[in-house]
C-alpha cells in the first residue's frame, strides 16, 4: 500500500524571539525618546491652559463643539484641510529622512517600536535575563511559573490601559471624564475607546510584537524604493568581519587581531550578541533585511564585544552602501534637495495659513431650489445662505453688505443686528432683490462683504456669489 503523499507545510508558525538587554548609546538615545513620548503622550492632556473662551485644557479635541483646541490654536471645522498639510509634510518628512538614514523612525519614534521596548523592559524586569525567559517558556506549568507569567501580562494590561484611557482623556476635560469614567457615569464612546486601544495595545505590543512590523506594516515592504548607495542603514563590515577565512570564535591562536589576521580571520568572534538583542530575530550579518528597523541595538551589542577586546569600534554600524565599498557616504544629493524643497515649501504654506487665519469667516451658498422669484413688482429676487463663524475670543458685531450689485436690496428679514458670541457660528437665509436691465439674462457676479463694528482693527470677510435672472426680458 502506498504511503500518503507529505502534506506541504505553507505557514511556519512563530519562533518565539527573546531579545536580550544591552548597554550603550542607542541604546541611551531610544531610551531618552521613550521617556520624551511617553511624557508627552500621557501628561499632555493633564496640562491646563488658560483661555478666555473654551476648555483650560492645552490640548482638547471637542467633538460635540467640533473645535480643536491645540494651545493657543483653535481649530474650526473648514479648518481641517490643514490636517491634509500636517499629512503631506509627515509624507515628505518621512521620504526626506528615509532616503538619507534608512528606518530610523521604526528604531526610534514609532508607537510599536515604543511601546514594545516598555513590554519587553516588562518581561525582563519580571522573568530575568534572556536565558531565563527562555527556561521559562520551556518549563512545565507550576506555582512559579504561573506568578511569574500572570504578573508579566497583568502589568501589560496595566500599561495598555493607560494607554486607550490616556488617549480618550484628549477628547474630554481630563480631570472631569476620569471621574465620570470611574464612577460609571462617562459617556459610552469613552468606555468603547478605552477597551479597544486596551486590547489592542496589548496584543501589538505584547504578542505580537515584531510580527506587526515585518507582516502588518507596509513601510517595510516600500521603504527599499527610497534606498539608494548613499542611504545609512545598519550594517555589518563583511570585509573586516569576515577576513579571508570567514568568522572564528575566540581561541587557541585566534585570541589577538594580529593572530586573526595572519590566519586570516576576521574579526567577528561569532559571539551571537547582535542577534540575541534584535527585536526582530535577525542576523544583521546576512545583509539588509526588511525585518531591520535600524534600532541599531547590534551596533551596542558589537560595540560592547570590541571595547571589551580591545579592538577598534564600528564592525557594526550605520554605514551606507558606497561607504561598506570604501567611498564617501553623499547627504547632499538631488533627491534629497528635492525632498528637502518639497517640505520646507509644505512647511511654510501650512505656517502661512495658520498665521494668517481670518478671526471672521463667511460662507456663501445660493439656494437654488427656486434659483430666482420674479417679485410682482417685476424685480427679480435670489435667496442665499450665509453661514458666519467667529473664530475670536470675542464677541463681535457684525456689519453685511453686498458690493458689486448696483440697485440691489439686500433683505435680511426680521434681523436688525447681528452679533456672534465667541467661537460661535450663525447660519443667515437672505434676500437679494434687484430691477434687472431690459433684456439682461444670465447671472452676475458680485460680493457678500461682512465687518465686523466693534474690534480694532475691523475684520473684513469678502465671498463672492452669483445672481441670477431670468432668460427673458
């Protein structure tokens, strides 16, 4: 009887990584950030700021007022296509530093690079060093074990539940929605919001780990197509590593640089350091790899061994391909300059439209359902929606007039004055009635004009509308 053909295996399930902890300047650096993020990130929302008008928060995003309050910025809704320039100018700022220094941003800045490195500080801090860990996971389940384990992830629940409460805290008065949300009485989004980015922070940065950065991510898939020969990327020195004879481990004639070197050896002792640090489980030796976030954790590592040795620095280190060959890394280059022109051209148009925002803006609409009245009088009449938003701390009254019209009535009904609290927004429906000349079809251009009467200096707000008339005379 013939044997069953050997199912192909098309999935290889996980292989547990266990990073192991190092010393050194990356090591400082991304410690130094992770302490500037997360500092920001959950006591930002507890920083007051005093205004006038809105929340004394400094940074509120107040959605049932559909207002943005960013310090001394306030963000109204036909604000948000700054939010399309703050995307264009992370889009470009990412191309920009990609193409000169590699992934830094996965190393250093990104939330699961970040809030991974606390996991795994976590994991350490309860279970030990790698080989511990690793004993472990391979030891049966008992009383230690169990402690050990149930601790790890309840901390990890800990964190990842500061983490979905410090975000939802942005959307409300920090100190008012704690309270609420503790006695049961805060609104329901805010409990849904909570638990959603609880468990997910759990799972991304506790289980899963380097499997969102190589699998789930797609900036590991494009970011080779901004690599080019001067691009800095964390790199092993084959030449210098490997000698003629490849790597060796320390030993009985290969324990000095001059006793390698006329064996041909190089100088990789084969130690397994760099390895045994990465987050991702990679061999930096076998070349770049897609799963490298250039935390640069196995330049440490290797720094580490050489101090040790007493050998030169720099066998693992950010170098770009050209320098690896012996020439000279280039920054400057024209897709750098035009990265760099694109953004600071982005950065500046954003900076220029935040700068010179009106405190008084008008929306102008016509209704078009009738498009005109012909008045018994014979004149023609076209109604309008004016929307008029006071973006001020103030409040003001308003002057509206239109230019551009001559003869023209301008009908505003039963309003004699208009005047807009601060931050608040009225929504007009007028009547402009006009005796059109003998035989003028078509429509005319002309202009709403809104002043403000009581600020120094006067804002003025100009839109132009069109008024129709009938195609006969």
């Amino acid at each position: 009887m013939a044997e069953p053909a050997q199912e192909d295996i098309l999935y290889q399930g996980r292989i547990p990584i266990y990073p192991r902890s190092v010393q050194g300047r990356y090591r400082r650096i991304k410690w130094g950030i992770l302490i500037l993020a997360y500092g920001v990130y959950f006591l930002l929302p507890w920083l007051r700021w005093s205004r006038e008008v809105g929340p004394q928060q400094a940074v509120l995003f107040d959605i049932h007022d559909r207002l943005f309050y960013l310090f001394d910025l306030v963000v109204f809704p036909q604000d948000m296509f700054w939010l399309a320039g703050l995307l264009i100018i992370a889009a470009f700022l990412l191309f920009f530093v990609t193409g000169i220094a590699g992934r830094v941003f996965c190393g250093y800045f990104c939330f699961q690079t970040l809030w991974t490195d606390v996991y795994i500080f976590i994991e350490h801090l309860v279970q030990g060093e790698r080989p511990a860990r690793i004993r472990l996971d391979n030891a049966p389940w008992n009383a230690h074990k169990i402690v050990k384990k149930g601790t790890t992830h309840l901390l990890w629940l800990l964190v990842s539940f500061l983490t979905g409460l410090s975000f939802t805290l942005y959307w409300g008065d920090a100190p008012q929605l704690v309270l609420e949300f503790f006695t049961g009485h805060a609104p329901f989004p805010a409990y849904a919001t909570t638990l959603f980015l609880t468990l997910t922070t759990y799972v991304m940065a506790g289980l899963a780990r380097e499997q969102v950065c190589t699998y789930m991510c797609p900036y590991a898939r494009f970011q080779s197509i901004m690599f080019d020969q001067d691009t800095l990327i964390v790199a092993y020195d084959e030449n210098r590593g490997d000698g003629q004879a490849g790597r060796a481990k320390l030993g009985k004639g290969l324990k000095t640089r001059e006793e390698r070197t006329a064996s041909g050896v190089g100088d990789c002792i084969d130690c397994g350091f760099c390895v045994q640090v990465c987050p991702t489980g990679i061999d930096i030796r076998n070349g770049l790899q897609l799963q490298c976030i250039s935390c640069a954790l196995c330049v440490d590592a290797c720094d580490t061994i050489m101090d040790n040795l007493g050998w030169p620095r720099g066998l693992v280190r950010y170098a770009s391909e050209r320098n690896l060959e012996g020439g000279k890394t280039r920054i400057v280059k024209p897709k750098t300059i035009g990265y760099g022109l694109i953004l600071l051209a982005a950065i500046g148009m954003l900076v220029w439209s935040v700068a010179s925002q009106s405190k008084l803006d008008m929306a102008v609409g016509q209704i078009r359902n009738p498009l005109y009245v012909v008045l018994s009088d014979g004149r023609i009449q076209n109604s309008y929606e004016i929307k008029l938003n006071n973006k001020s701390e103030h409040s003001v009254d308003i002057s509206l007039v239109i230019e551009g019209l001559a003869n023209a009535e301008l009908d505003l009904g039963k309003i004699d004055k208009i005047t807009l609290d601060p931050q608040a927004n009225l929504s007009l429906y007028v009547l402009v009635k006009l005796h059109p000349a003998p035989g003028e079809t078509g429509q005319i251009p002309f202009h709403f004009v809104a002043r403000t009467l009581n600020t120094k200096p006067q804002i003025v707000d100009s839109k132009e509308a069109l008024f129709s008339i009938r195609s006969g005379s």
